[in-house]
C-alpha cells in the first residue's frame, strides 16, 4: 500500500469556530472520483484523549454516528464535513484517513491521511476595570492593584494601557499569569494617567473598558524663582535703583504647593510674604539682599527650597534692555554734534574773506562808482582790522582805488593776506572848527 499526498489537499489545518455556530472542515480532491474507489473516515480526538468514529464513507454510501447525527454533514463529492452548533465538546483534533483504489490499477491502493484542528471560543464581552484603593494616592507610599474582567469569553488575552501606550512588566510593574490583574508597587509620580484595560480571544477583536484616572500626590520639584525684569546671572537677580520687580516661585506638585518667602540677613530669617508672587521696591533695600523662596506639598509633607540674591546697582539703559534699543542721550548728543559740524562748514564756506572781497569786485561797475566817503561822515564805521586779498586777473581793475589795494602791484605772492588796522579816532567837531 502506497501513501501519496497528491490526491487531496486540506486548505486549513487550524480551524477557529464559535460557540453555537458552524465550521466546515474542507476537503479538496485532485482526482476523478468515476476513476476511483474510495473508502474512509472522519474520528474526533477530544480534550480527553478519547477518539470516536465520526463518519464511515465509500463512494456510494455513508454512515454518520448517531450521537452527531444532527450535527455532522458529510460532503461526498469532495469529502469535506460541516459540523453544526458548535459546544465546547466538540474541540480537538479531526482526523481524515482515506484509501483510495484506480480502476485501470487492480490491486493497487493509495492512503491519505489528514488532521485538523478545531477551537470552540465565546466572544469577549466588553471588559470591567477595576482600581483599589479608589482614591488618589501619594507616591512612594502607597500601591495600586488593577483588574480587568470579563462575563463572557474564553481563551481571553489581557492588555493594559495608560495614556493609550501599552504597558509591559517592567520596574515596579507587575502582572499576573493570564494579564487580568496589574499591580504598581510603589506608585511614582510618572504612573499618573489614564488606563484601559483590552479584552481579546481568537474570534474578538480587542474590546476596551471605560477609562479610568489614577491620581498620584507627588513634589515639590524642580523649584525655580524667576523674574522678567532686571539682569539674571545664574543666582543672582540685578536690578536697577528705584525698580519695582516681581518675582515668580514655581513647581511641579500635585496638589499646588504653598509658598513662603524668606529674607536673609545676618544669619537671621523673616518671613516676608506667603504666595506664589514677591513684590520688591528697590528703593527699600541695602546693595544686596539674601532671599529663599520655600514650597511645601501639604500632602506628601515634602518642601523644596530655592535661594538667590538680589542686588541693587545701576545696569544702565542699553544694558538693562540688552541691546534691544539706543539711549535717548546718546542719541541727542549725536545730533547735536551733526548739526554743529554742519554750521561750521556753512560759515566757513559763505562767510570767508576771500569770498567776501570776491564778491565786491564782481559787482556792477554803476554800484562799485559810489561817491567816495572820506571816512569823515562817519569815522565811526571806518575803524577797526581790514584783510585784503589778492585776487588774480583783477590786478589792473580801475575800481581798485583803495590805497591798501594799490600795494598788491608790488608784492609779488598773489595769494598774500595784507592786514591794514586803522588806528585813526574820528574827529570831533570842535576840533574840525579850530582847523
């Protein structure tokens, strides 16, 4: 007797069915059966390890069990067996054994021997999560246990979320053998959150339970005074003179802490303010004070402190605002200084001598031929420094009259400054009278 796997094929080995519903344990043939005789058989092993003749077929006639009889169907075309209703007996392994003989092969016989196995589950109910003790706690001191339940369901894998991320066994983690149970030993601080719990078996997808938060009571920490104004340099806070600056005290702490706030002078302290705030006139205080800010956790019993120093001295404007802007001196200076230096050049570019003179002997000849003042009208005007200067090309001009000017022939520097003070006091007219 041969043994081929050519003649059959089994699609599934592993079948998942359903309480109360059906599972077709499917046979294909890869041969005709007019070519063919067959003859075999369906058994069932159960969880017990007893095995009971199902189905006896040839390929005329079949003989079900009685006791399945209203259950079990037997396919003959293919040999393939539907079983109906399905229970929790009806687990285990389901084994096809087959002969198969050709007719143009007298003798000749070919066995198949096949085994499939079958799973009876009850779809999950959405899961019940559970928290004790149901109230907040307070870290390092108290643990929590989670359980997750089903009312119906075999076969159910457990998942546990918090914050939707899936937790594993790691440090202070701990689970039970089929996951329904969860225990944070100690609680921290990071077990703060959200949980779910997922119930799962072959034929349910994850069903999720309500959300439940677990509170935890934790700090003070990272304890941090800060402050918008002035200049910080790690602990130390400088402010201006005069300055009314605000500084802030905060914490990480569940429940909000109380703050105290503390001066420091001469190894002595004094309670100065209560609350998160501090308010400082700058005027009040020496050149340099000691504070310490103190958080108090009213349930975990735990403080944290934070100290820094505040001295007074003058930071300047460019530096208090750190650069952000010029000062308002700096910049009047600068202007004041471009208009100077514009004036400046201003005069000395229109009022010059040399432009001055230059400016006469380019008048017209009708206003230079003005009758001649003998100085005598009015002696007064005549008196003081004259600067002359020698101008090119106007050497030989007829209204050169001047005797100051009369001198320029014999000099030979054409650009020569000649001064001409006039020492002459006018006369009076008493003494013009005598003469």
């Amino acid at each position: 007797m041969d043994v081929s796997s050519e003649f059959i094929h089994v699609p599934s080995s592993n079948h998942h069915g359903i309480e109360g519903k059906s599972v077709l344990l499917s046979v294909e043939t890869r041969f005709p059966l007019e070519d063919f005789e067959i003859q075999g058989t369906w058994s069932h092993t159960g969880p017990s390890g007893i095995r009971t003749t199902l189905v006896t077929f040839t390929k005329e006639t079949s003989i079900t069990d009685m006791m399945y009889r209203n259950r079990l169907l037997f396919e003959a075309l293919n040999v393939s067996l539907l079983i109906c209703k399905l229970n929790q007996d009806d687990e285990g392994d389901y084994h096809l054994n087959l002969n198969i003989a050709f007719h143009n092969k007298t003798g000749q016989v070919f066995k198949e021997e096949r085994t499939v196995h079958v799973t009876v589950d009850v779809p999950v109910s959405t899961p019940v999560i559970e928290k004790r003790p149901s109230y907040a706690v307070v870290e390092d001191k108290a643990n929590v246990t989670w359980t997750c339940s089903v009312e119906r369901g075999t076969r159910v894998v457990f998942q546990w979320l918090r914050d939707n991320g899936a937790l594993g066994p790691i440090d202070g983690y701990h689970f039970s053998h089929d996951n329904s149970t969860l225990l944070i030993s100690p609680v921290r601080k990071e077990d703060k959150g959200t949980y779910h719990c997922v119930a799962s078996n072959a034929v349910s997808k994850g069903r999720y339970s309500r959300s439940v938060e677990l509170n935890v009571y934790y700090g003070p920490y990272n304890l941090e005074v800060n402050s918008g104004q002035g200049l910080r340099t790690g602990e130390v806070f400088t402010i201006n003179p005069g300055e009314l600056t605000f500084f802030e005290c905060q914490a990480d702490s569940n429940p909000p802490n109380s703050y105290v706030w503390i001066s420091k002078s001469r190894n002595a302290t004094q309670v100065i303010t209560e609350g998160p705030r501090l308010e400082v006139r700058s005027y009040k205080l020496a050149q340099t004070e000691e504070y310490l800010c103190r958080a108090f956790n009213n349930v975990t019993q735990k403080q944290n402190e934070a100290q820094f120093t505040l001295v007074v001295a003058s930071l300047g404007k460019e530096r208090h605002t750190q650069g952000n802007s010029v000062s308002p001196l700096a910049a009047i200076i600068c202007s004041l200084f471009v208009i100077g230096c514009m004036l400046l050049f201003f005069l000395r570019r229109n009022c010059h001598p040399k432009r001055v003179l230059m400016s006469i002997y380019n008048r017209p000849l009708s206003e230079q031929k003005r009758p001649h003042r003998s100085g005598h009208e009015d002696a007064t005007e005549d008196f003081g420094i004259y600067e002359f200067v020698s101008i090119p090309g106007k050497m030989e001009s007829a209204q050169a009259s001047c005797r100051s000017l009369a001198r320029l022939e014999s000099i030979q520097d054409m650009h020569t400054t000649i001064y001409d003070v006039i020492r002459h006091a006018p006369e009076t007219p008493s003494h013009s009278l005598l003469n």
